[in-house]
C-alpha cells in the first residue's frame, strides 16, 4: 500500500516537502539465496538461452549451478578470498552472469567494466577497488588489459573466456572451470554451498564505477540486501513468471540491466542473452520474448522508423497510418483516464490493428507484455504512441547509487509522464529546494574510499540526495530537471562535462565551449572559436577572404579546420563520451547576457535557452 502525505518544510523554506513511500520494506536477503532457490524451485532446461553457431541454443539450470560452482572453487584456487573484488570486462553473454555469481557465492565482490571503455580509463577501476582477477571476453578486451597491466599491480590474473595466453591471459575461463571440477567431491560442493548461503546482506555485492562531478569515477558499494530487496519489491510490482522470456540487451555493467537479471533469475523467468546491441531487432523476432528492458534511445529509434516507413509508402499507406495514429490517439486517452472504449471508437481500434499496428508488434516478436525503460526520461509522446499502439513502456527511475530502482510504473498504476510510484520499502521525500531525496534497503553502503563523498551523499537521516528535482502527483513521481551538470543521455550513459571542456579549450583555436546532451541521443558541442588564431590561419594558410566573422565561421574549410582540431583533443575518450556533432559560435559567452556567473562559470540552463535555435539544429532529423 502506497502512503503520500505532505510535510512541513523545515523552519525558514518556503516550500512544503513532499512524502510518498511504498509500503513495507521486503525481508532482508541475499542474492546468493535468490541463486539457489532458483535452481531448486524451477530447475528448467532454458534458463538461460545464448547464440552457439548461429543458434539459439538453452542452458539449463543444473548446468548454470555446476559452472557457478566450478568457477568459485577455482577462484578459490587461485587464492581468491572473502571480500576480494574481481573485475568483469566483458559483453552481455551467460558467463558474465556465471562469473559474477562465482564471486557472489564465496563472498567476492565483482567490478564489473563496461567493454566499450577504452583501455586508458580501466587503470583507475582495476587500482581502486583493488582488483586481484579480471574476467575479459575476446582477445580486443583482453588486449586492453595486456597494455595497462603493468600499471596494475594488484591484477594477480587474467581469465579469458573467448581469449588465451596469445592475448595476454593467464588462463582461460574452461581452464578455470577444471581447476574447479578437479577440487570438487561431495564435501567441498556441500561446504561451498554452506558458504555461500552464510553470506550475510549486508555483505559487499559489488562495486560499481560510476563518474561524479569532477569526471573521477567513484565505486558505488551496493550489498546483497541492496539488490535483494530491489528484486523483491520490482518483481512484485511488475509480475513474472517461470513462462516469461526476457531479452538481455543492455550492458550488465550497468546496473539497470543487472538487476533485472536478478529478477529473472528469481522468478524463474528465461534470459536471452544478446551480445551486442545491434543485434536486437533480429533477436526479438528470432527470441520472440514477453519481456525486456530498454533505454529511452530503442524506443526513439523504433517510434522513428515507423514514421519514416508510413512516410515513404506514400499515398493510400500513409493515409492509412495517420488514419490509425488518430484513432489509437482517441483510444489511448479514453483507458489513460479510466475509461473503456467502447462502439465505433472500439471497432475503428480494432481494424486500426489489424492494419497498422500489429506490424508493430511482430516486430517486437509478437509475443510482449512489457518494455520497460529507465536510465534517462522517456519523452510522453514516443510513450504514449506505443501504448496507443497496444505496446506498454513501463517507465521507472533510479541510479547506481540505489541499485538502482526508486520508483516504476506498473500494470496496475501507470501513469504516462511519470516514473511511476515508489517501490516497497523506499520513502521519497522531495526537498523544499525541490531536490528528490531516496531512503530505504535499496541505498548504496557508500562511495569506496570516500567517505567525504559518501557523507555528501547521504544525510545523517539516511536520505540519499539524488541530484534530480521532482514532484510527487497522487504518489506518482515526475522527473521535472537535474540539479547536477552530470549529462544522461537518452541511451542512459552518464557523461561529465567539465573534464571534456577542458580538454577542449586547451585547444589554441578554442575561446569557450559547452557540452550540450542531456536526453538527447547524443553528446554534442558547442565551441566558441579563439577569432584570432583562426583569423590567422584562415588569412595565412588557408587563403580564405571574409568581409565578417559570422561569413568566415560559415566557411567549410573553417568549420572543417574547428572540428578536426578540437576532435584532436578528445583521444582516451569512451564512444559514449565523444561528440557527435560540433556547432561554433560567433560572440563569446558573457555575464552581460546572463551566461555566465561573476565567477565567470558558465549557466549551462542560460546557454541552452539561448542557443536554442542551434541546438535543435544539430539534433534535426529528416
């Protein structure tokens, strides 16, 4: 039962605070637990599903829980202790899940590593939280950890599950799994499981890396109670089954995609396991799942390809589709407010299915339940076009630090533009400044080694300050802005800015610059040019004349020049990180217009506002 009241705000602010929690905290768990109940209460032959030559082809349970345990004992092996971290570099694939819950079962913590991050960012990961094994899929992962291992001398092994010693591995991960087999007898299999199931919840899961303010990636410690009462309370809310098929697409890594795992697993519920990201369309219809979760970007690209094809088909076909949008539109806003359609509106709906929409689906495999998406805001209309089209998006909120779920929509309360109600046992609580505050099982133990940042973090109430304003409507959380400059874009990657731009402006044909990319799909900038330097260039090599710094700006050879050498300045970057796209701008940024502060520090708010026009521009699709 959800409660929402409303609070004084406290002596002196202006604002009342807003309250809502979500009912009873579940028991306190481990997911070690979840792990063996798991295999003991469904013991299916697909609980795990993986692409073998070409073909989907299932694991069963027993055969999860006998690699589990074959590569625990030989981690054990190699010295792997209680309260060791391992680190985790690799794609979406079942021994990502193997491996973590290897760790998992003798008291291990994982670091897991997005495989995207270039080599020069993993030091810093591996160092911190002290890593003494790393997990790595391919040879090109394994060639990361070749390069910067001197650098690492805590990293005692390399286990490589597609890579070997050509790569710069110690052993490979079937090596592994021998080393187990040959420890195992009955005495050992039983005490290992005894272990494990000793775990207390409080004991350190994981640590996840993510990056603050300052661009210094901090490992966020979550426990096992962190993600058990997470999985507890998400998959009550949601409603899973032993029949259920999940497609796991985004990286497990991240720990949106993680947790949901573990809530799989719990229920019973088969994991496709795709290993990149641009095997999803195909995986859907070959899978054809009931469930999956996604970032804000699929369903964007999917809302614009089926415009892009209605507008292709032209004539009769795209009368046909906005004939269909229309009637969906009309139908939606009826159950939105509660109300069944019903007489014409119910028939044109049905052939506006049978029509249009149903291609939709098929394209989703025909057989889906629910999407859900988190990791950045999901705009209301792209949300409301599915569940138009008979497609619900369960939209929900969280981060990292509270591991990670706060709040979702459900089938049962859905609430387009919202991120649904709290889950059980977390308490919101919206600050008089309008700030999002998070209490409950689900928040992190803290920052690893810091304890500054950790007390920054979380008050002595044991609230968790997001950095995300909002307000509570009817108990149902809506996102409203961020407090922080950290960027999200709309594939759920997190970019901090400041380290970029200052990257950027060491650049001598750069005055000022500003990252602009917050849920959007991509990062991009927007560069002031240093007029002086490129004024010289563009007279002494390039031989260009100009009547006008807006005429040079418009040049291509000028605008050719800006991006090649501010792109010079970006090398170590992730993928994620990397601009897209480059605008520049005529006139420096001022505190005459508001665009900077008297400390001359740049409002990222005023310069969004103020170059709209040019923002939009870079974003414009056809």
């Amino acid at each position: 039962m959800l409660a929402q009241e409303t609070r004084p705000a406290s002596p002196g602010a202006a604002a009342e605070v807003q309250f809502a929690h979500g009912g009873p905290r579940p028991a306190p768990g481990t997911l070690t637990q979840l792990f063996f109940d798991a295999v003991r209460e469904y013991d299916k032959p697909d609980a795990m599903l993986h692409k073998v030559g070409g073909v989907w082809t299932p694991i069963p349970h027993r055969a999860v829980l006998e690699r589990v345990r074959r590569i625990a004992l030989g981690l054990q092996e190699l010295g792997v202790a209680r309260g060791d971290r391992v680190a985790i570099l690799c794609e979406n694939r079942p021994e990502w899940a193997m491996a973590d819950y290897g760790c998992l079962t003798i008291g291990a913590a994982s670091v897991p590593i997005y495989p995207t991050l270039p080599g020069e960012q993993i030091p810093h990961l591996l160092n911190d939280s002290g890593a003494a094994v790393v997990f790595v899929s391919t040879p090109a992962q394994a060639a990361k950890i070749r390069a910067i291992r001197p650098g690492c001398a805590g990293v005692r092994h390399v286990i490589g599950i597609d890579a070997g010693a050509a790569d710069g591995c110690d052993l490979t991960l079937a090596e592994l799994e021998q080393r187990g087999a040959a420890a195992e007898s009955a005495e050992r299999n039983a005490r290992w499981q005894q272990e494990a199931l000793a775990v207390r919840p409080d004991d350190l899961a994981t640590l996840i890396y993510t990056s603050g303010t300052t661009g210094t990636p901090k490992g966020v410690m979550l426990t096992h109670d962190n993600f058990h009462s997470n999985v507890m309370a998400a998959r009550t809310s949601v409603g899973f089954g032993r029949d259920d098929v999940a497609l796991s697409f985004l990286p497990l890594s991240h720990v949106f995609e993680r947790e949901g795992d573990y809530m799989y697993w719990s229920c019973g519920t088969c994991i496709a396991y795709v290993t990149s990201i641009d095997d999803v369309a195909q995986s859907l219809q070959e899978v054809k799942p009931t469930f999956a979760m996604g970032v804000p970007r699929l369903y964007e690209k999917m809302y614009a390809r089926v415009f892009e094809n209605a507008v292709a088909g032209g004539g009769l076909k795209k009368k046909i589709f906005f004939w269909a949008l229309g009637v969906a539109d009309r139908w939606a806003n009826e159950k939105l407010a509660g109300r069944e359609p019903g007489g014409m509106l119910a028939w044109q709906y049905g052939v506006a299915q049978k029509l249009v929409f149903s291609k939709l689906k098929e394209r989703t495999g025909g057989r889906l339940r629910y999407f859900v998406s988190g990791g950045a805001p999901l705009a209301p209309e792209i949300n409301k076009f599915f569940y138009a089209a008979g497609i619900v998006i369960l939209e929900g909120y969280g981060l990292t630090e509270t591991s990670p779920v706060i709040a979702v929509n459900t089938p049962a309360h859905f609430r387009i533009g919202t991120v649904g109600r709290p889950i059980a046992g977390v308490e919101v609580k919206i600050a008089p400044d309008g700030e999002i505050l998070a209490r409950g099982p689900n928040i992190m133990k803290g920052y690893f080694n810091k304890p500054e940042a950790t007390a920054e973090a979380i008050d002595a109430d044991g609230w968790f300050h997001t950095g995300d304003i909002g307000r509570l409507e009817d108990g149902f959380l809506r996102i409203t802005d961020r407090k922080k400059d950290i960027i999200v874009t709309a594939g759920g990657k997190n970019i901090a800015p400041q380290p970029i731009e200052n990257a950027v402006k060491t650049c001598k044909y750069v005055s000022q610059c500003v990252m602009i990319g917050d849920k959007r799909r991509f990062p991009s900038l927007l560069v002031v040019p240093n007029w002086e330097a490129v004024e010289k260039w563009s007279r002494d090599e390039a031989k260009l004349t100009w009547t006008s710094r807006r005429e040079l700006m418009d040049r291509p050879e000028v605008r050719a020049k800006m991006d090649q050498e501010v792109r010079a300045k970006l090398d170590g970057l992730a993928s994620f990180e990397m601009p897209k796209k480059i605008a520049l701008l005529e006139h420096d940024f001022s505190i005459e217009r508001g665009e900077l502060t008297p400390k001359l520090s740049v409002k990222r708010k005023v310069v969004d506002e103020s170059y709209r026009d040019v923002i939009d521009a870079m974003y414009a699709e056809e």
